[in-house]
C-alpha cells in the first residue's frame, strides 16, 4: 500500500478521532430522516438535533433540522439557514 493510497483513510480515520460522535451522529441523521419521511416533524426535529449535538458540522442534520422546524411551524429558521449556506461555503447570502 502506498502512502497516496492510505491518506484518504488517514483523513477519514482522524475525523473520526476529532469527532468521535460522527458516527453516533450519522445513525442519529438517518433515523430522523426516516421519521421525517413519515411526517412526525416533532420527533424528527429532536432527532436531528441530537445528531447535530454529536457532530456539529453534520450538514445532513442540519438541513434536516430546517427542514423539519420548516414543516412544523410553516417558518424560516433565518440563522440555521445561514449556518447552512457559511458550512457549505457557498457566496450566496440572505
């Protein structure tokens, strides 16, 4: 194995070290979005949270939890939303 070969498993590998909870955090996405899918907003939302609790940079979570705060109470979440767009580093602006 080549050291080329083995940087990408050393990155995945130091994430996990650095964020310890994002594979808690992932298990915790996509239960939420199987709740989500099912229209229970409410407990999907505390579901991404809790994702978004072990893993803070967990963009999937955070989209989920807009989107779910967005479908319970028919409202924009402004600073999530801008979270959102900062994380994926993007020049869009609000």
């Amino acid at each position: 194995m080549t050291v080329m070969n083995s940087e990408p498993k050393l990155g995945r590998l130091i994430g996990l070290v650095e964020f310890s909870g994002a594979t808690k955090s992932t298990e915790k996405y996509r239960f939420a979005l199987e709740l989500y899918k099912q229209d229970f907003f409410d407990k999907a939302q505390i579901q991404f949270e809790k994702s978004i609790e072990e893993n803070p940079l967990n963009l999937n979570s955070m989209v989920g939890l807009y989107l779910s705060k967005k479908n319970k109470s028919k409202k924009t979440d402004l600073d999530l939303l801008n979270t959102i767009i900062r994380l994926t580093d993007s020049d869009f602006t609000l």
